[in-house]
C-alpha cells in the first residue's frame, strides 16, 4: 500500500508548536508525528466512549433502582440465558 499525500491547513500561530511537537515525536518528520497522533487520539477518543458508557450504565443502574454491585451477577444471568448462536 502506497502513502497517500493530503494537505491540511495550520494557523500561522499554531505553526511553532506543531514544528516543536513534529520535531520531537517525528524526529522532523511531519508524516511520522501525525502517525504517532492518530495512535495517541485514537485513544483519547476509545476512553471516551468508555467513559460515556460507563456513565450510562450508572444512569440506567440508579433508574431502574439497582445495586451497582449487583450489576455483573445480572450480566452473567443474561448472558447464561441467551441462546447461543
């Protein structure tokens, strides 16, 4: 698979700092720090999904008035009853 070349904008304010971060991450090289990036967001962005999904199994535990200990015995009695495919 062949690099694919894409241009992108920065503001000319924004350009030390993404001359600072390219040269520390990527050794200069502005392709292998946004390589090195897409790793780090990817996650930043996976911990916030489980973040947000933590958050609502708590939301949903206290509506349905539920111990929040009693939540992985529940999760195993489903589990068990489910058919499998």
């Amino acid at each position: 698979m062949t690099a694919q070349t894409l241009g992108f904008a920065v503001q000319p304010e924004d350009r030390p700092l993404l001359d600072e971060l390219t040269a520390y991450f990527g050794n200069g090289n502005r392709s292998a720090y946004l390589r090195a990036t897409l790793k780090v967001m990817k996650s930043i962005m996976i911990a916030d999904q489980l973040r947000e999904t933590q958050a609502y199994g708590q939301q949903r535990t206290a509506e349905l008035g539920m111990n929040p200990a009693d939540v992985p015995a529940r999760i195993q009695e489903f589990l068990k009853s489910r058919p499998r495919a």
